[in-house]
C-alpha cells in the first residue's frame, strides 16, 4: 500500500474549513478525497497536518493519504493537477515511508497575517487577502506585545478549544512584525498551535496596537487562563498557513 505526502495551497473562501463534515461537502478534507475517490476507486481518508478554520488559506499545507491504487507517483500528480478545482493547487508529491503521517510527525508550523493599514481600501485584487484597518496602529507597541507571547507557555486564554482534558501548553519561537508602506504582517512559528490561536493573538496584539489595551494586559491574559480575558478574534480571511515543518 503506497503513502502519499502532498504539499497543497489553496483559497480558503469558499469552503468550511479543513475538517470534513457530514452536513456539506464545501470542505477542503471533503473536496480533495472527493477527487481522491474518483482517482483511485477507493475510500480514500485524507490526513492533514491540522485543521485550518473555515475562511483561511493555505501556501503549503501539508496531507497525506494511503492507497492500494498501482497508479505511479507522475500519473497521480497529473491527475491531481487536471481534476483538481482552481482554488486547490499541488505544489509537491512524493511517496513517503508506511508510517509517516502529515499531523502527527510534524514539528511545527508558521503562519502569516496580513493587514491593510490605511484610511482607503487596498486595490480590487488583494483586499479579499488583508484585515483592513483604518486607524493607524503603533508598530512598535504590537512588537513589545508580540516578544510577550514567546517562549513556552500556557495559551488557554488564547484559543476556542472548550475541553479542559486537552493541554494548552504550546511553544512559540518567534512572532515577527513587519510593517512596508501601508501593509503590516505578522508571522508566528511554533510547535504548534490549537483552535484559532493565532487569530486570538492576531486580533489581542492589533488592540495592543490601536491603543485599546496595553502591553501589561498581557501578563493578566495569561494568568486569568479564560478566553474572555484576552482580545478579540481577528477574521479569517487575511491568515495563511505558510509553512509545515518535519
């Protein structure tokens, strides 16, 4: 049985997020074992290397999945690149060891943020890709906030997830804040990061920088360990999944 790595990108507008789900097949996971099935004739279950939101895209997500099709590795990339809709694109195929798994062998993640920070809109094409934010924001306050949220640490009042089983201790190596001309980008890299971290930390350190809360917050985020006590959450459609890191 052969195990295939893919290396995708994608537009997440248009679907509900990774995750399959029963109630509609506008699920990236959904679309592409849709497409798998037709390939191969088999139930095919596609492993990613985690679960972006509904709205997110995606430069190099990662998945993998098993057959018992004898089809070789070009025919399934040409077939991938053909069938495929527009808004899902394969930038790498390779056979991969029985035991290797998208999610679970996966070190880390980085991830980017994009803002639109002027009065007036960015141009037609691209304002679907940014947060737009009319207010200017102070840069160097959103970089203080950002060094605060590095290191090893306990993210739970930083993320959606409800279970209280489930750790929330997660490892960020770095958050780097760029700003040129009127675009601001976050990237964040760790070990991982749970549901709509990066969003909660997107959106708390904008406040930081609009000027609607302070650096010093942060520390009090932390320790109250609940959701309501941090920012808000940033939307989606502006945050891409860069990176899987093995």
């Amino acid at each position: 049985m052969g195990n295939f790595k893919l290396v995708l990108e994608y537009d997440g507008r248009r679907y509900n997020g990774w995750q399959r789900q029963t109630n509609t097949r506008r699920t990236l996971q959904g679309t592409i074992e849709h497409v798998l099935h037709l390939m191969t004739g088999e139930k095919i279950e596609l492993h990613g290397s985690g679960r972006t939101d509904s709205g997110v895209h995606a430069l190099g997500q990662v998945a993998n999945f098993h057959t018992q099709s004898q089809m070789g590795l070009s025919e399934i990339e040409d077939y991938l690149h053909k069938y495929f809709p527009d808004d899902i694109n394969l930038l790498d195929i390779r056979e991969m060891p029985e035991r290797f798994h998208s999610r679970l062998n996966a070190k880390g993640k980085k991830y980017l943020y994009r803002i639109w920070n002027h009065p007036s809109k960015n141009n037609i094409f691209n304002r679907g890709y940014y947060y737009h934010i009319k207010k200017p924001l102070n840069v160097e306050k959103m970089k203080q906030a950002a060094d605060l949220f590095t290191g090893t640490k306990d993210y739970r009042s930083f993320t959606a997830l409800k279970s209280k089983n489930k750790s929330t201790v997660r490892t960020l190596s770095n958050i780097d804040i760029l700003k040129k001309d009127n675009e601001i980008t976050l990237t964040l890299s760790g070990d991982g990061f749970l549901h709509r971290m990066v969003r909660v930390i997107t959106g708390t350190i904008i406040q930081v920088g609009l000027g609607e809360l302070s650096v010093s917050d942060i520390e009090e985020m932390f320790k109250k360990e609940q959701r309501s006590a941090a920012g808000f959450t940033a939307p989606p459609h502006a945050l891409f999944l860069v990176e899987v890191i093995y």
